[in-house]
C-alpha cells in the first residue's frame, strides 16, 4: 500500500544563523510577489513577471537576480522571438525558519542533523505494522493508514514487515557552498516478528536519493530484555531494542559500520544538484530475508537517538587552498 506524503513538493528548512542569504532573499515584499506567483503560475519569464505584477521590469529584473543568488529560484536562458529570455521558477514550496537549535552541529567540518522517525515524508508498508510515542501507541496496530496519523510526529519507535519509509534531509551544504566529502547516516535497527525472535533474520537496505547504497542483515528481533530507554508501559514481549548501525558514502565507496558493502560512491548520489538529500530505509522485494524491520528513535532502545546525517564537508576556501 503506497502512502505518498508531500511526495511532490520540495522544501528547505534553515536555521536564523545558518540562512541569512535566504532570508536576505525573502526580506523584500517584491520578492515575496515574485515567490508566491512563480510558484501558483509555473515558470516565467521577466516580461510575464512585470506583467502579472505591474512592475516595471527593472524592478523584476533586479530582484530575480537577488532570488537566484540565494538559491530560491533556478532560471534558465532560452531563445525568443528576438534574442533570448529568461525564464525563472521556484525551487521550494515550502520553506521553515527554525530558531532553535534545529538539532543541527557544526563541529569543524562536519554538519550533523538529527531527524525525529516520525518526519518521513513517503512511506509504503504493510502489516504487521504499526508507530508508538513513548506515552502510548499511535492509531491502530496493523493499520497502514495510520502511518498517515498527524500524531506520527510523536514517533519513537516504527515497524512493518515489507516496504519503506523515506526522509528529506535539507541538504546544507549547499547553504554554506560547501563540497561533501562523505556522507553518513545513523540508526538503531532490528528485524521485526510478532513478539520478538533472537533468531530472526532480515536484510534491511539502505537507499539515498534512489540509489541502493547498502543491505544489513540484522540477525533478529530483540526481546530477551528490555530497552535501556524503552518506556516501562511498553510490554516485554516487545521489540525492545536494536543495533545501532552506520552507513557512510565516500568517493570510493560504501561502508557499514567502517565495512565496505558496496560500490556506490558521491558521485553517484548527485548531492550537488538537489537542495535535499533522500533516505529510504526499509525491505528490499528481492531481499533474501524479508524479515520486517523496527526502527527505534528517542524515547526507546538502546540508543536515545533519532535517525542521524552527518555530512562531512570541505568549504570554498578551503578547496582554494588545498594542493594542486
């Protein structure tokens, strides 16, 4: 059963400190105009622009410049009737100011963003299936539908025997103009049975926008003691916790837990393209052990984490001075 989520709208979440040319870019009512109509209208171009907004188009001409300096529009130049034109769209429909701490770090070079399991913005799954928070369980076990629950939010643990769910991480280095050099993704996982089985097998893959990176087989479904962050309402005959397990992408391959486990590099992710970075997480149709997956957030497991992305980056100034 597929349960698309916003599967077509594209959004950009930035912190105050971190987005200050984008909202240098959304300071201007003009450009909010501009915003608004590219994204009810389709793509532009000037004329069609400074028409619809009786502006003159100097006007329009100068603040689509500044939109496409911060990255809130893409333009394309193209032939006309007389030279040639260019023509302006949106990127995002959505864009989220955070003034928190946006569970972002910057360490050095190293960008880390926690996601809560509740945010996924696509699933598809089937039962036995079924979302908790740590106070109670969302909707009903074994109900696909209510992977669509608003309480879903509240997440800390998730699991189903076949199919996915995906996530939209904001792709920051594009914020800071930065290079990734690698890329990693943290999470507890186990294999997922009703009631638990040490002796469980399940391959659980990885995808990052759309590429398979990687399989673990986790070899069963924990249940032998309880959770060292497990909720005490939560019965023992629960999943109760998992192996926290790590996948990163470098230039020359993937690895799982400093293991390599395939051939997918950067490259082929195509990170400097895309304003958001996709992880899929779930079982593959082919997998030679479809044995269902729990995947556990704060509040449950061993780990009192969410899903983690890292992205280890190298900035322009540092590209300019690193040896030829």
């Amino acid at each position: 059963m597929d349960l698309p989520l916003k599967n077509n709208r594209n959004f950009l979440t930035i912190n105050a400190e971190d987005g200050l040319e984008v909202l240098k870019g959304l300071s201007s009512p003009v450009r909010i105009s501009i915003l608004k109509l590219l994204h009810s209208r389709g793509p532009l171009n000037v004329n069609e622009i400074s028409d619809a907004l009786s502006l003159p188009q100097s006007t329009v001409a100068t603040n689509v410049q500044v939109l496409e300096s911060c990255d809130l529009i893409r333009t394309e130049t193209v032939k006309a009737t007389k030279g040639q034109q260019k023509i302006c769209a949106a990127r995002f429909d959505e864009i989220v100011l955070r003034f928190d701490d946006y569970d972002l770090k910057t360490r050095s070079n190293v960008i880390e963003l926690s996601m809560p399991l509740g945010l996924y913005t696509n699933c598809s799954v089937s039962p036995p299936c079924g979302l908790c928070s740590s106070e109670a369980i969302i909707g009903l076990l074994d109900v696909p539908d209510f992977f669509l629950d608003p309480d879903r939010m509240k997440a800390g643990l998730i699991w189903f025997e076949r199919g996915h769910v995906e996530y939209k991480f904001p792709n920051n280095a594009k914020i800071l103009q930065a290079e990734i050099e690698a890329l990693e993704f943290s999470m507890e996982l186990s294999s997922e049975v009703p009631g638990t089985n040490a002796n469980w097998p399940s391959d659980v893959s990885v995808w990052v926008n759309d590429v398979l990176v990687g399989t673990w087989t986790s070899p069963g479904d924990f249940g032998d003691k309880r959770g060292i962050y497990t909720p005490r309402w939560w019965k023992l005959e629960g999943s109760q916790y998992g192996h926290l397990k790590t996948w990163k992408i470098t230039a020359d391959g993937s690895y799982l837990d400093g293991e390599k486990t395939s051939d997918v590099t950067l490259n082929q992710l195509h990170l400097a393209e895309h304003h958001s970075i996709r992880l899929r997480v779930g079982i593959d149709e082919h997998a030679e052990h479809p044995g269902g997956v729990n995947i556990f957030g704060k509040g449950f497991g061993n780990h009192d984490q969410d899903i983690i992305l890292r992205l280890h980056i190298r900035r322009d100034s540092e590209r300019a001075n690193a040896p030829a």
